[in-house]
C-alpha cells in the first residue's frame, strides 16, 4: 500500500486495513491500528509502518485504546509477548524476569529485545510497571497506607517507600495528607496574561498560578498549600527561576510550543493519571472532556475528570486549557476564560504558521 492509500484507510477508519500496517503518530509517541477511535493526527505527524515491531523500534508505545498488538496476535512473536506480559500481569506475587525466561525459554538478552521492540520498555521496567499500577489503585481505594501495600501485593512497606519518592512525588503518608512538611520557595513574575506565582520543591515546579496582582497571588498560594514551609526564592535559586520565566513568555508568545521544565506534579492518583495524560495532548490540539476520560481508560469519569482540571496547580505546564466541552463551548478555566481562549489562540496559531 502506498503511503497515501494507508494515509486514506486512517481517514476512513478503515478496519479492512488493521491486520495490513499500523500508523504511528510523532508528537504522542504512540501508534494506532488505522481503525482507531482515536482523534485523529495532522497528517503531518503521521508515520506508516509494515508492522507493530518496526513502530516499536522507531520508538513508538503501542495506542492503549486501539490495542494494535492484540490485533497482530497471529504473529508468533507479538503472541509470546503478550503471553508474557498476560503472566505478569496474573500473579499475585510479581514475578521476576527469570520467571519469564523460564517460561518463554528466551534468555535475559532476548526478553530485553522482544520487550524494547513492541512496548519500548525492558522486562524489568514492565514488571515495575504493574507493581505501580497496583500500589496507585491501591492507594486511592484503600483506607491505610498499610492496606495498600499488601492490596498491591508487596510483603513489606519498604518497597513501596523506597519506590515512592521517584513514582508519585511523595511518601504515601504525604500523598494522603494533601502534601503536609513540604518546603516550597516561590517567586512573581510577568507574563503577557498577567502576573503568575511560580512556587517549587527541589524535585521543580509545583505551582504556577495567575493572578491580578502579588498580593493576591501571595494569598492564594498560602490559601492552597497551608500544611507547607513557604520562602522566597533565594538569590541561589534566582538564575533557574529567570529561565524558567523566559522559557514560559516565549511559550506564551508561540515561539516555544515544547516546555520542558522540571515538575513536581503532586495530587491523588486520579488527578496524576489526568493531569500526565493533560500533558500528552499536542500544542494547539484540544480534546473535549469524554475524549479525555476515554483516554484514560475512564470513559463514565467524565465529571471527575473535569474536576480534575479544575483543581491543576500548575496552569500552563500541565495544559488542562486544551480540554473543552463536547459542544466546543470553551468550558471552565481555574484562571478565567479569557485566559483559556488567549491560550488555545496562541497555540493555533503557531501550529498554523508552522504547517505552512
Ligand atoms: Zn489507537
């Protein structure tokens, strides 16, 4: 099939077409089986591969709406992956990648190829991987931190703390107490939007506000984080803060559209799942609030996900403003409408002039 007849099938929906190639797009890093219910891509960002495996070795995850390995399940290789991965994902006690050597009779090196070639991750990194996933269902259902970890199936709590820091942003008992003992440094600046209030932990930035002026700004940052050690920036700290700000107005005025600043992304499991999949959504992309609880695998959460939204701490850097009503109505916006539409405006016409 020429790139133009696939390109076609992909406008088409075409499910004649998802055993023949899948389609990868560049600004996720995620690739689709042309049938998918996914929004579509510019055509722009769109690359065409023969076979799961070669969209894997480019670097491209597999979509987890479209499944496109499970459609690819006659080939023996992606049949032994999934075997695999399926075997993980069923033990209580999470196996080791011996385990899977065992079963599979593939050695270490091979695994690591067979898992870097389809899913872009190692063995090890998969196995991790589940273990997250259950410590974050865990912590959200469970009504003590203890409950969750044997929920998650780990036999002591050192595990998880020593895991948790790099994971979730914080120890569990600091995730469920609204992030209580925190040291955070702050600082004003402008922004063609108005002031802001940038505030950071050591990990980056875990607060970016608008606000009408500094005292203003001053008393909503106390206002949310009133369990936390608030300070000035130091003088030490000033240089990062100052390119942070320059990176922020150049992304204001459209000559920046990727912003790649630390973050410190701190909430309840649900609203991190929300606020990482905010940042998947491209520059000058909106999705509507059911596109994005779909997207999390939460399709009925749709007012969850809004509230979600709502309570982002960190405006602009996690981008809740690319998420609008289904009806196109902007919807609501923490730091008003005007400030939505200045944004999404920005954002268009930049990708415009870039696709020119
Ligand atoms: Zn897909």
């Amino acid at each position: 099939m020429r790139d133009e007849e696939m390109w076609q099938a992909v406008q088409r929906r075409d499910h004649g077409a998802d055993r023949r190639f899948v389609y990868g797009v560049v600004t996720t890093g995620v690739y689709c089986r042309p049938s998918c219910a996914a929004r579509q891509p510019l055509r722009d960002n769109v690359r065409f591969f023969a076979t799961p495996a070669q969209a894997g070795e480019a670097g491209l995850r597999p979509c987890k709406r479209c499944r496109p390995l499970e459609h690819w399940q006659n080939d023996p290789e992606v049949a032994l992956l999934l075997d695999l991965c399926r075997f993980v994902d069923a033990q209580a006690e999470l196996p080791g990648v011996a385990a899977l050597s065992e079963r599979s009779g593939k050695d270490a090196f091979q695994l690591n190829r067979l898992f870097q070639r389809y899913l872009t991750i190692t063995p090890g990194d998969y196995i991790e991987s589940v273990r997250l996933r259950r410590i974050k269902h865990a912590l959200r259902d469970s009504t003590s931190v203890t409950d969750a970890v044997y929920d998650a199936g780990l036999g002591s709590s050192r595990g998880l703390y020593e895991r948790a820091p790099r994971s979730l942003g914080m120890t569990p008992r600091q995730y469920r107490r609204g992030g209580e003992g925190l040291d955070i440094s702050y600082a004003i600046g402008d922004t063609p939007l108005g002031p802001v209030c940038i505030g950071a932990t050591d990990r980056g930035i875990c607060y970016l506000q608008f606000g009408e002026d500094r005292e203003a700004l001053l008393a909503q940052l106390a206002a949310e984080y009133p369990q936390a050690r608030l300070a000035p920036m130091t003088a030490q700290a000033q240089p990062a803060f100052d390119a942070w700000m320059q990176a922020l107005n150049a992304h204001l005025d459209g000559r920046q559209p990727s912003l790649d600043l630390p973050l410190d992304i701190r909430g309840t499991a649900f609203q991190v799942r929300v606020w990482n999949y905010l940042r998947s959504i491209p520059y000058g992309e909106v999705v509507s609030y059911g596109e994005a609880a779909a997207a999390i695998d939460a399709p009925r959460a749709t007012r969850a996900l809004a509230s979600a939204c709502a309570k982002n701490r960190i405006a602009v850097l996690v981008p809740c403003h690319r998420v609008i009503r289904g009806d196109g109505d902007l919807g609501g916006y923490r730091w008003g409408i005007p400030r939505k539409r200045a944004l999404i405006d920005v954002e268009r016409r930049a990708t415009r002039q870039r696709d020119r």
